[in-house]
C-alpha cells in the first residue's frame, strides 16, 4: 500500500505549483557607483533605459516589439525636451541677474554723478580759495572731508599745466601759440576738470596754446 499521507520529495511541490508562484517581483534597479562602492539610484537616462527594457521584458513572445521600442523612443524625447527646457530657464535666470547687477551699478553710478555734478559750483569755489590761501581753519577741514568723500565714490579732479591738450576731457576758454611746445599743450587751467570712471562730468576748462606756424 501507498502511504497517501507520506510528505512529497522537493522535486514534488505540493498543488502543482512553485513557492514563487503569483507573488510580485521587486527588482533593485540602484546602481553600484564605481568610486564610491555604494549602491546609487540611476540617473534619468538610465530610468528611460530600465524602462525600456522592462516594456521588451513584459511583451509576449508573439508580440510587437517595435512598440515597445516606440514607447522607450517616446519617453527618451520627452526627458531631453525637458532637459532642454530647464537648461533654457537656467539661462533666461543666469541673463537677468546679470542684467540686474549691471543696472544696478548704472543706477549707482548716475547717483553719484548727479550728486557731483550739483556740487561742482561748490568745489570751484573750495579750489578758488585753496589757491589764494583763503582756505584755513575749520572750513578747510570742511572742505578735505567733502573732497576726500568724493573720491571715495570715484569722483576725481583732474587738469594740469603742461599736459597734451585732449578735447574729450579738456575745454579750450584761451588759445595762443608758442614756440616753446610741439603739439597742442594747456598753459593753464582755469578750473579744474571732474570726472568719474565712467564719464566726464565736466571739461577741464584751460588755456591752450598751439606750436608756431
């Protein structure tokens, strides 16, 4: 007789079906990162390869696979489309902070040419006294502040006797000639030139003289 309750060998898996049988299949899809020996989850390209591979996985042996093809096709288009369009926000970004800083700096600027220009009246007259030694006591200390202030912001004096005659920063009140120079020269300033890094507030306005014949 047969033992109808005697337990079945290994190769006789009970109901005719396998232990794994129906249950769901997990695939680690991390990556192994080469340098650092820990596991790392796959970059978007390689979601879009997995992916792929999965779609030929699961289609039957009769099936299509040049739809599944197509599907890996669509989706790889769709991640360098999207590529695309964060690489183009980040140079619309990068352009408009640097569009911002350089308006800024324009802005200061103007401020500060503006308020030097409205103070040039006041520093010819500090430069006036300064050469008639009228500029002493407390108003010269008033006077060093309001300059040394100025120069802070860029804004400098220029002009002096001697120097080549340049008609982009200098403006001729007096012209002679002489034999004693070779190219046009300022013989004298008559008021001091301002300018900043940028532009010229005002000429430096000086007497000129031209060589002779």
């Amino acid at each position: 007789m047969t033992d109808e309750h005697a337990p079945q060998g290994p190769d006789q898996p009970q109901g005719g079906s396998g232990p794994d049988e129906g249950a769901p299949r997990v695939t680690d899809k991390r990556r192994l990162d080469p340098q650092t020996g820990e596991l790392r989850e796959p970059t978007p390209e390689e979601a879009v390869l997995d992916a792929a591979a999965d779609a030929v996985a699961g289609v039957a042996p009769e099936g299509d696979l040049a739809a599944a093809q197509e599907l890996a096709a669509q989706r790889l288009d769709e991640l360098q489309r999207s590529q695309a369009a964060h690489y183009n926000l980040e140079q619309q970004y990068s352009a408009y902070v640097k569009r911002s800083k350089a308006e800024a700096l324009a802005s200061h600027d103007r401020g500060v040419a503006a308020v030097a220009e409205a103070l040039i009246p006041v520093l010819d007259d500090i430069e006036l006294a300064r050469q008639h030694g009228d500029l002493s006591g407390p108003f010269a200390s008033i006077a060093e502040k309001l300059e040394a202030t100025l120069q802070r912001f860029g804004v400098e004096r220029y002009g002096a006797a001697g120097e080549p005659f340049d008609p982009a920063v200098h403006e001729a009140l007096m012209h002679a000639h002489s034999a004693d120079v070779t190219e046009p020269t300022v013989q004298q300033v008559l008021q001091p030139g301002y300018r900043t890094a940028e532009r010229v507030l005002r000429a430096a306005r000086v007497a000129v003289v031209d060589p002779e014949g």
